[in-house]
C-alpha cells in the first residue's frame, strides 16, 4: 500500500453543492423499525457486565451493503465501555445517495435511544478502524449512512448490524426495544451539476487533504440541512455562528492551515447546524401548535360571539315584538274609546269667505251635505286640528306628533277617533299628504295607523309632497317647523265639493 491514498474528486464540487429545501416528514407504518433484543452477552443486543473481560462480536452487513463486514471487541470498565471496531467493504457511501458522505456507529439501548458514537473513515481498500467510548451498558450497535457525523438519529440506511458469536453465547433475558430511524430522502440534494464538474475537473488527493475536504463537505451539508430547516427563520444566530465557523474551515483549507485545523474548524461548523437543526424543529413544532391552539382560540371566539349575537338578536326581536303589540292594544283601546265616547260637538269656524263659482249650483242635496260636512268638521276637531277648504275636511298632524318617521303613541287614540267615524261614511276618500322633512314616510306611518284602526286599504291614499305646500316661509326655524306636518284630506260626494262657508252664483253674460 502507498503512503498516499488517490482519490477522484474536485473542490469545484464543493461550491456548486446546493440544498432543496424539504418539509421534514413525519414516521409512518412505512419507516423501517429495528427490534434490538437485550440479552446476556449473546445476540443483537448485548448486557456487557462491568468488569467481566473483552466481548467480542461481529458486524454482518444489510441488504444494502451485503458485502460488508466486521468485529469488534466490547469491554465494560470502570466508568466507560470501551469498543474497538473494525470494518471491511465499506464502499462510498454516496452508492445510497449524494447526499451521504460518511458512515456513523450507533449504539441502540433496550428502551430504544439510539445514541451517535463516532464516525467511520474506510482508507483505501475499503477499511476502517473506530476507537470510541461510552457510558451505556447494555445496547445494540448498528453502523448507517449519514449526510454528515454530527446527526442525533440514525438514517434508515442501515448498512451493518452487531451480530454475537458462538463463543459469546450465556443467559439470556430478552427485552423488546425499537427506535426510530430517519426516513431515507429526508435529505434532498440536487447536486448532478457538481457531480459533472468532479468528472471534468478531478484531481488526486493525499489521504489528509482527502479527509479535510470530506469533512467540508459534511459541515456543508450540515448548515444546507439545517436551513432546509428553517434554521434562518426559527434559529438565526445558531445558523449564523455555523455558517461563520463554515467559512472559516473553508477559508482554513484554501491557506492550507493542515488537516487538524480544518477538520476541528469543519466538525464544529457541523455539530453547530445539527445543534440549529432541532432546535429550529423544536421551535416550528412549538409555532404549530401555537397556531393551532390560536385556531381552535379564535373558533371558539367567533362560536361565543355568533351565540352572543343570536341571543341579542332573539332579545331585540322580542322587545320589538311586545312594542309592537303595546301599540296594537293602544290603537284598539283608542278605537273603543272613540266608538263609546263619538258624539257631534260643534267647533269654532273661520269668518264667510266668498267663493266665486263659474258653474250653477244644480244639486238639490247641497244643504245636506253641507249639514254633514259640519257635523263631521266638528267631530273631527275634537282629535286633530281641522279645517274645511276647497280640497275638502282638511286634518293636521304638527312635527310634534312625530318621533322620526313614526307616529307618536300619544297620536294612537286620536287617530282612532278619525277611523271610526269615518268607517260610517266608506264612500269617502281619505288622502294622507306628508310635507318637508320625511314627507313620504310619515304619510305612510299615519296611512298604516288608519289601516290599523280599520279602514280599507284601497280606500286610503298616501303621498309625500315634499316642500311643495308650504304653510309659511322656510326662512326661520318656527317656519320649517310649522310646515313639517301632515295633512289628512277627507272629500267625496257625501260632503259635496264646496266648504260650507262658500258662497255659490251664478254669472251671466
């Protein structure tokens, strides 16, 4: 064997590596699951009694490296277990994928912890040697691929398994155990690019320059992993310091610093992004689920508040319910009222005015009309203020018998009065004019009341007019005020067409 090992690669692959982030996935019935079985110095999982001498056992490989093998010697001692490891056919890791530079030997304890003891460097013919320690005492020992040594759980490429000897066979105490692997895939990289640029490009390494670069190469994929994790976003200043100690293992290499300074440089780059790796994991877990609780929060706020809106809605549909009947019983109590009390009680009128008609008076019932016409004039009046004027039985309602656009419960029992007197003349036409502000909704509102009281629809007619009929100047506020009223007009040919206090003549050429 040479002193020097050669090994095709290139430094150009070490810029062009690039990450693709992926979502860590989550271990399903798919994952492989390895049952280590605990016994007494004998099969996959071993109790190496404290100070009872060497064990020796043998590594077998996998399906994904069959050819793979070795043995390894186990002392328990005082304080620490010692294992010396050697292994054959350790071919490149990176056969499993770009992404796996190295292989870790794990030691897998019966309740199924699976603790990182050491990487494994094969030299030139495929061989390795491992020197490590450990405080355990009774576990199983599995060797896997990984993306770089400072991983906390095993890939699921399992490459070799601890397997006892004949002449190791004692007591046994089996004990179920099973620990998680992470998912092959997990890390995802494109690296063809790279991969071209080392065929194109290679050169030969010595066996140092050739671990130096492969423990960047590690450190690289490290900080790569850990933001794929989210590190930047859930652990900046962890990632930062990993990156910082990557630059300066790459910036140790290119000065040629040595191999000690830069594998120190490189190893820490890497035990510092797995360190930002998991706590940015822990982190994101910890965002999550604070989301979900401030989902379920908020969910729970939005149900309370529908209730409380519900039940608000179910208490003011009630209050409008039981006012409304208040002012149904009040109208009725009204109506009674001025059935029981109606009687004819003569009214004030305005001096004769004189009225030009250029038609002759023809009808013979004119008195009797006119007789009416005051009966009801007098009657009216002892509800509303009333008027008799060309357009007929002229009532009105002031600003003051309103609260908006509804009438005043105070008008209630006094526009009964107007009802039941004038459902004893259907051939009457009641007209209902609402002038200035809320014209046509108050006409309406007294329309509705009148209706209420008995009166046919059809026979009531509603109108808003506006500021078209204005009783006084809208200069001053006592004007307006005056003008916002309404007004309701009774005519028909029971009461003629003619106030009673018109004169009638007739003309001649």
């Amino acid at each position: 064997m040479t002193s020097k090992l050669l090994i095709t690669t290139t430094l150009g692959f070490f810029c062009t590596l690039g990450a693709i982030a992926q979502n860590q996935p989550g271990y399903s019935a798919n994952v492989p699951i390895y049952r280590v079985t605990v016994v007494d110095r004998t099969v996959s999982a071993i109790d190496y009694q404290y100070r009872n001498g060497p064990t020796n056992i043998d590594f077998r490989g996998t399906v994904l490296l069959p050819q793979a093998k070795g043995d390894a010697i186990v002392e328990s001692k005082t304080g620490r277990t010692e294992i010396v490891a050697h292994f054959d056919r350790l071919l490149a890791p990176t056969r499993f994928g770009s992404e796996y530079l190295t292989y870790v030997l794990w030691a897998i304890t019966p309740d199924g912890h699976a603790k990182n003891l050491g990487e494994i460097l094969p030299g030139s013919s495929d061989k390795a040697k491992l020197l490590v320690t450990t405080d355990l005492q009774a576990f199983g020992l599995i060797v896997t691929a990984e993306p770089y040594s400072a991983v906390r759980l095993p890939s699921d490429v399992v490459v070799l398994e601890n397997e006892p000897r004949p002449d190791t066979i004692g007591g046994r105490e089996p004990i179920q155990a099973k620990y998680e692997l992470l998912p092959r895939g997990h890390y995802t990289y494109n690296v063809q690019e790279g991969m071209a640029a080392a065929d194109a490009n290679a050169v030969r390494l010595s066996p140092h320059q050739y671990q130096s670069v492969v423990e960047l190469y590690e450190a690289q994929n490290a900080v790569q992993i850990a933001q794929s994790a989210d590190a930047g976003r859930y652990a900046p200043e962890t990632l930062g310091k990993a990156q910082d100690q990557l630059r300066q293992a790459q910036e140790a290499l290119d000065h040629k610093a040595g191999m000690t300074v830069v594998v120190t440089l490189a190893r820490q780059a890497a035990q510092t992004a797995e360190d930002a790796r998991i706590l940015a994991m822990q982190r994101k877990q910890g965002d999550e689920l604070a989301q979900a609780q401030g989902r379920v929060s908020l969910a729970e706020a939005r149900t309370a508040q529908a209730e409380a809106a519900a039940q608000t809605a179910q208490t003011q549909a009630a209050a409008e319910h039981a006012l409304l009947e208040q002012e149904r019983a009040a109208r009725q109590a009204a109506q009674a009222q001025a059935v029981a009390a109606a009687a004819d009680v003569p009214a004030a009128q305005p001096a004769p005015q004189i009225v030009v008609q250029t038609q002759p008076a023809r009808d013979s019932d004119e008195p009797r009309k006119k007789e009416l016409r005051l009966q009801l004039l007098a009657r009216f009046n002892t509800s509303l203020s009333a008027r008799d004027t060309p357009r007929g039985l002229t009532l009105t309602l002031p600003d003051s018998d309103f609260q908006g656009t509804r009438v005043s419960p105070a008008v209630y029992e006094r526009l009964a009065h107007i009802a039941t007197v004038l459902k004893a003349y259907p051939d009457l036409t009641v007209e209902v004019d609402g002038n200035q502000q809320f014209s046509f909704e108050r006409a309406h509102a007294v329309r509705d009341v009148l209706i209420d009281d008995g009166l046919p629809a059809g026979e009531v007619i509603a109108r808003g007019l506006g500021d078209s009929r204005p009783l006084t100047s809208n200069a001053t506020a006592a004007g307006r005020e005056q003008n916002r009223r309404v007004e309701i007009v009774i005519s028909g040919n029971p009461i003629g067409d003619m106030p009673y206090w018109a004169q009638s003549y007739n003309l001649k050429p």
